[in-house]
C-alpha cells in the first residue's frame, strides 16, 4: 500500500514539532498539520518552560530559541482575602546555562520548534484541522482534513492535537474522557515598562520571577500564577470546571478579584492589557490518561493528559516534549520490525513508561486528589496565614506564645479539628514523599 | 450594563477587543436550543470565557461563535446531551493568539 507520508503528527505544539523534528531526523516522511495559521496561534500556558529535554535534541536553544526571560525568583504564595504568606526561592544560579526555567510567548516558542522540524524535513502544512481518522479492521490509517481531497494515508498518526483529543477519543483511547478532570485557565497579558518590572520583581537583565498562588481563587478549586516576560506580565487563574460551572461567578470577575488581592495588586498596578486569553488544561494526571495508542496511533502531549498541576510542581511543555521524541524514537524501532510504523504504540508504551513522564506521573498519581482537596484548597491557606500573622503579631505587653499554642489558637478560631490536619499533612506526606 | 461588564474597570468588549479572531464563515458550535429551554443549569453561560453565551428570557439559549478562543468548556459541562455540538473551526480561521 502506498501512502502520502509515512508519519502524520497532528498539531504542532511542544509534543507534535519535537515528533516531528526527531522523525525527520530518522529519514522517515512526516507531514505537521497545525490546524492554526502558524503554530503556536492556538496555545496557551502557564508560565514557565522547563527546557531539560531540549539540551539533548536542540543543544543551540539557548542562543536560537526566542526566550523572553529566565526564571531566578520561583515564588510560592498561599492567600486569604486579606492576608498571604509566600515561599520565596531565589537562585542566582538558575539565571546561568543551563537554565531551570524559560518563559516565552507560545506564538514564538512553538514556531521556533516547529521551524526546527522543518529544517529537519517534516513537511509542515498549516491552517489545516484534521476532522477524523481514518481507519481499517481497528488500525487507524489516516487522517481527514478540511481541505478538499485533503485526506492523508499515513502508516502512523501521532496525536497532539492538544487537550479536547478528538483523535485518541475518536480511536476508543480514551475509557472515559472527563470534564472532571478539566479546569480553565484564563490569563491577561500586561504592558509594562520593561525597567519598572524588572525593578517591581527584583530583576535584573534576563532574570525572570514566576509566582504560584493557592487560596485566591475563592470557593472555587484552582490557583493563581503570575509570571514575567520581557516587558508584559502575565497573570492568570486556573479554575476547576466543575466548580466553575457550579458557581455563580465568571472566569473573569474570579481573576480580577485575585488582582485587587492587597498582596498582587501592587504587582500588577499601573498595567495595560494587551491580551487576554483562555485554554483548558488536563490536570487529572496519571488516572486520567488514556492507552497511549493502538497499532497506527500514540497520543502525546496535552491530548494524553500529560500535565502535573502537583501543587508546587506545574509542568506540561517539557512532558509534551519527552513525549514526542520517545513517540519517534519508538516508531524508528518499531520501523526495523516486520508489522512496520503501525506497531509503534507497543514501544512508545514500553519506552515512555521507563521515562520521567511516566515515572512522575505515576508517582504523584494521587496529587490531584490533595492539591484539590477542600483541606489544601480552602483551609490549608487561611490556617498557615492566621498562623503566620499571629506569630509575627507583636502584641505587647501579652508575652509571645509558643509556636505550638499559636497553631492550636489558629486552628480552634478556625474550627479546624487535629484530626483533619493530620489527615490532610499525612496524605501530603504520602504524596510527596 | 449586564452583571458581566465592568470587572477591573475593564469592560468586557474592551477585555474581548485585545484578542484577535479571524472569524470562518461556518459556525464551529452548535446549540439545539430546544434541549436547552428544558436545562436548569445553563453552565454555558456561566462558564465560557468568551461571555458567548446568554439566556434568554424564553429559557432558551443564544450564542455567537465569532469571539470563540476554542477551549471546550462549554461543550464539557453541558448537561443535556447533546445540545452544544462543538468541533475546532476551519483550518487558519478562528483565535489567534499571539502572546499566549
């Protein structure tokens, strides 16, 4: 059987450029479709890059890749209406190669990485959505485009077409894909004078501060970031759709109450906004994967729910990345072999299992369910607040009380029984350990 | 001025006018409204980040497609089946984000 190419990858996010980058590399014909205008155009993130995958397969991306700040100041903050407590991480040696943490503009991120695949001898053909599979006696063997006779014959599709994954639900993937493990990530970009920022966050140079924030998103599980570019900010809320959908508030008004917080507010005073944006996010982790493919297919990136939300680590770019190099590396094996491209699921499932995607994920399978438990999510910030307040409260002439007796003050004021504490810090523990 | 205007001294238009759109001739969602006078919940409207949705007075809902940033929740906590049919809209066509 002939076929137009030999590799169809589906969207040119982090997960599709890097599958199709490493598949060119191999020799083996791969078309990109993006279905946006350039790629990039559709994506939305958090925040912070995390490049570690990048040194092995573009060891130039420090000097190529168009980076707009490098992340010294990894800020973590826990609010109440009126009050926060932040741990505040500076490493000078972050801001020196190799880098811990990038932030960039996805429109440019991504179409520097997919320039990358292009360089490499992908074909990449944009503003063009895949509608469907095609598929034979259960092996997918193509797929449908919205472009007239724009349908492709593959011998592996490589599904990266981001979190709504039509194509791993359309290939019986997905057991149950679920709105549960969804939430909505709305982000402003801000205008500000480069020197005012760099100033405002305690920069200098290319140095970069990205802030996570718990207790800010009110009734409503979810979180906050605030993170630096060049000369914006971006300041966003990650909200569970659930309880969203549940609640009688906006996206909008939960993220302008977390900008006129006292402790933010003076971050973001004095700002234009340039942009305003939305995306969902998968952050069910582990358990709510989908079978990584089937003969014809794998599923890479957000489309396989390959983002940790664990509380203090939030990370999907450099997952979707791995992904996609261990999804060519499996097909270039399961090429040399007799059932040929269609058999790339057996290894892509074997080889991404003994990688850091996996292992983390399988590790922290069960931080979803702490980091939005009602404990860490509407006690946990109110309680390490009226803790930290009241320690640092002078009260004279009362005596200070031990640290102890402040905690259990806090704790009764907040009706907070030491049974679900020890609950909660024990799951933490289990967690995280 | 509905309840939705005027967050952040921002108004919701001015808030939509800094994202850009390159709008497709062919709506990408579909709502059958007849399943929608019989929802309680209309989490649509609540949900979608765009404001794209709104109830009417017959208990029925209207939406436009034009502003869409393409994210999904409204398709995802529709509770009658069915009533929101939502695809990715025409290659090229559609939100174009440019600082994402």
């Amino acid at each position: 059987m002939t076929t137009d190419f030999e590799v169809v990858v589906v969207g040119a996010g982090p997960a599709g450029s890097i599958a199709a980058l490493q598949l060119a590399r191999a020799g083996i014909a791969t078309c990109l479709l993006e279905r946006g205008p350039f790629p990039g155009s559709k994506n939305v993130y958090g925040g912070v890059i995390y490049p570690r995958v990048l040194d092995g397969l573009l060891p130039a991306w420090r000097d190529e890749a168009p980076i707009q700040r490098v992340v010294t100041r990894r800020s973590t903050m826990l609010l109440t209406e009126t009050q926060s407590v932040a741990v505040d991480v500076r490493v000078a040696a972050w801001g020196a190669p190799p880098y811990n943490g990038v932030t960039a503009y996805r429109s440019e991120f991504d179409q520097w990485l997919a320039d990358q695949a292009v360089q490499a001898g992908a074909t990449l053909v944009t503003s063009t959505t895949a509608t469907g599979l095609r598929q034979e006696a259960g092996r997918v063997v193509g797929v449908s485009t919205d472009r007239p006779d724009g349908d492709l014959s593959c011998s592996l599709v490589v599904a990266c077409d981001g979190v709504n994954s039509f194509l791993a639900r359309e290939a019986g993937l997905y057991a149950r894909f679920s709105r549960h493990h969804m939430t909505l990530g709305v982000k402003e970009v801000l205008a500000l004078d480069r020197r005012e920022l760099e100033s405002r966050f305690n920069l200098t140079g290319r140095e970069g501060c990205d802030i996570e924030m718990l207790g800010a998103t009110g009734e409503i599980t979810g979180g906050g970031f605030l993170y630096t570019n060049l000369d914006t900010l971006a300041v966003g809320c990650v909200l569970k759709l659930d309880d969203l959908a549940a609640s009688a508030r906006r996206p909008e008004e939960v993220l302008a109450a977390l900008k006129a917080h006292p402790s933010i507010a003076p971050l973001v005073a004095g700002t234009e906004l340039v942009e305003y944006a939305a995306h969902l996010i998968p952050e069910g982790g582990y358990d709510a994967m989908p079978t990584l493919g089937k003969p014809g297919i794998v599923v890479a990136g957000d489309a396989a729910s390959m983002t940790l939300a664990a509380g203090v680590w939030l990370e999907g770019v450099n997952y979707a990345m791995a992904a996609g190099s261990t999804a060519a590396a499996a097909a270039v094996l399961a090429q040399a072999e007799p059932g040929g491209l269609a058999g790339t699921h057996r290894h892509y499932t074997r080889l991404l299992g003994a990688s850091f995607v996996q292992q983390d994920h399988k590790r922290l399978r069960r931080a979803p369910r702490v980091v939005f438990s009602d404990f860490v999510q509407h006690v946990q910030p109110g309680l390490v607040c009226d803790v930290a307040e009241s320690f640092f409260t002078v009260a004279n002439p009362e005596a200070k009380p031990g640290l102890v007796r402040t905690i259990r003050r806090a704790m009764r004021a907040r009706g907070i029984s030491t049974r679900a504490a020890l609950r909660s810090a024990i799951a933490t523990v289990r967690v995280f350990r | 001025m509905t309840p939705l205007d005027d967050f952040d001294g921002l108004d919701f238009e001015d808030r939509m006018a800094t994202a850009t759109f390159d709008v497709a001739g062919d709506a990408h969602i579909v709502v059958d409204g007849d399943a929608c006078e019989g929802c309680t919940t209309k989490a649509c409207v609540t949900v979608c980040p765009a404001s794209l949705f709104v109830e009417l007075s017959s208990g029925g809902v209207l939406f436009n497609y034009e502003q869409c940033f393409e994210c999904g929740s409204c398709y995802l906590v529709c509770n009658e089946a069915g009533a929101i049919t939502w695809r990715y809209p025409e290659g090229g066509k559609g939100v174009i984000v440019r600082r994402g």
